[in-house]
C-alpha cells in the first residue's frame, strides 16, 4: 500500500512539474501586425508627367506594374516629385519608399491602391540640396491580409533643386 501511494505522489510531482515546465515553454504570442497607412494625398487616375520627369510605368517580372519618375527632383520645400503611380490593372497595394546610402528613410509614401498615385513626397528628415544617390524600394502588399508580394529595389540619383 505505501509503494502504491508513493508511486502516487512521485507520478502526481512528475506531471505537475511537467505542466509547469510546458506552460514555460509555450511560445511567445504573436504580436500584432498594423499595416502601412494609405497614401493621404492619393490621386484617382494617371499622372500627367512632365517630360523632364523620364516618367515611365516598369513591369516587376509579370507580378505586377508600377510607374515612377526616372529623374527625381529635390523641391524647394524639401518635397520630391516621385510622381509613384499603381496602374488600375494591378490587384496590389503599392508604397515607395526612397533611401539613402547609409540605409536612413528620406522619402515614404503610404498604400496606393491600384489606379492611384501620389505625385509629391514629403521629406522623412532634414535633406540638404545637392546630388545624393538614393535607392527606390517598391513593396507590393496583397490587398487582403497585406501579404508580401515582392520587392523592387532600384538604384537612382536625388537631384538638387
């Protein structure tokens, strides 16, 4: 009978500590994801590019399109006519965001949808007025639970105004 008891107690020990010990283990919770903003100064349509701009609408591997200015002129007031447009014909969100060579953010645009575009950029920090090269990051996001469909990185100069 003490055998039987003892066996009782040892095997009810064992299963507490190993509650305790997967209830330690357990991973930590998810965090929550918020997805970028939309673009506040989105425009319906397509923009009209002046021709100095080297506007063009450039084909991401069949996934999907996207148009930018191809020369991209600091402003006065800091701002960049990036003129970023989501041709009506994609099913995907777009954002653009334009980055120095030391990784720093200068300008970030919010979601487009498609058959949007945001002409202007604000700046994301103090910019001075010459030549600086700059990378241009294309996120394309699914609609719907804002999944990565891909990125686009390309190599470009910031121009002085």
């Amino acid at each position: 009978m003490r055998v039987i008891k003892l066996a009782t107690v040892t095997l009810t020990i064992t299963l507490a500590a190993a509650v305790v010990f997967i209830a330690l283990k357990q991973p930590p919770p998810i965090p929550h994801y918020e997805p970028p903003p939309f673009e506040q100064d989105a425009i319906t349509g397509i923009p009209e590019v002046p021709v100095n701009f080297g506007y063009s609408e450039l084909d991401a591997m069949g996934n999907f399109t996207f148009g930018i200015a191809g020369v991209m002129y600091q402003q006065a007031d800091g701002s960049l006519n990036a003129y970023f447009n989501n041709p009506i014909e994609n099913v995907v969100y777009l954002m653009c965001e334009i980055v120095s060579p030391e990784g720093k953010t200068l300008y970030k645009s919010g979601l487009l949808r498609p058959g949007e575009y945001v002409a202007s950029l604000n700046p994301q920090s103090e910019l001075k007025n010459e030549a600086v090269p700059i990378e241009i990051r294309i996120y394309a996001l699914e609609p719907e639970h804002y999944y990565s469909l891909g990125t686009i990185t390309l190599d470009n100069i910031l121009q002085p105004y």
